[in-house]
C-alpha cells in the first residue's frame, strides 16, 4: 500500500528509497509525463551556506511540461508568476535501516485556480492528472 500524503496545496508520497536515488527517480518519472526540471535548490545546502544551519536533507525541484506551460502562459501571461510546479523531495526517518524519503508536488488545481479562467482550471486539472501519475509510478513505503 502506498503511503500518500496530501495537503490543502499538494500530494505526495513517501518511498522506501535513500534521497538520492528517489531524486534520480521523481527525474525519470517527470519525464515519462513530459516535465523537465529547471532548477534544482539545494535547500539544506543553502541553509548552511547562508544561515550556517543544519538541516535535513531537502531540495526543491522546479519542474515544467513545455506545452501545459505554453498553453498556459497563451491564456494568461501573468500566470508565469505561478509556474513552474515545485516538487519537494526531503529525507525523513525510516523504520531500522531502511531508508525513507517523502515526495511532495505542489497541487496544480490548487495554485492555478486562482486564475479565474474556465480554460486554465482545464489545463490545471490535466497538469494535476499527469503529476499524480509521477506519483503513483514511484515505489511504496
């Protein structure tokens, strides 16, 4: 059984993989639903580097699908100031030795329904439909 998460703003899951392969693999998976990632904020580095703080493991990956967003920024120009979709990949404990990390993707329906716009909660819902499907196709805790 997948563990899934959800929020008001997100869904996700957690996967019984070390952070740097469920990286490699939230990656692929992007891909085989047409998203490309670009940019990558090392959040635990960026923590240390600028506050001298420890913090876990963290990075958030700013992810887009050329032809939603084409069709997007056509109907909206200002909805640049939305995209791209943020997915959160970050280290949590595992049970004994295995390890665990939580995969968490900003909820496009949420983010874009504040566009007033018949045609954009369309495209928001196709973005959700192809970001759940990312989700699913990675392994279960």
């Amino acid at each position: 059984m997948t563990t899934q998460t959800h929020s008001s703003y997100g869904f996700g899951t957690i996967v019984p993989l070390p952070f740097d392969e469920a990286i490699a693999r939230v990656t692929e998976a992007l891909k085989a639903e047409g998203f490309g990632v670009l940019t990558s904020i090392d959040v635990k580095a960026t923590m240390k580097n600028k506050l001298n703080v420890d913090f876990d493991k963290y990075i958030i990956l700013g992810a887009c699908n050329p032809l939603l967003a084409h069709r997007a920024l056509t109907l909206e120009p200002d909805v640049g100031l939305l995209l791209p979709c943020n997915v959160v990949i970050r280290e949590v404990p595992g049970s004994g030795e295995q390890p665990q990390t939580r995969i968490d993707i900003a909820d496009p329906v949420a983010m874009l329904g504040i566009v007033q716009q018949p045609q954009m909660k369309d495209l928001a819902n196709e973005a959700k439909a192809r970001l759940q499907r990312v989700i699913a196709s990675l392994p279960s805790a």
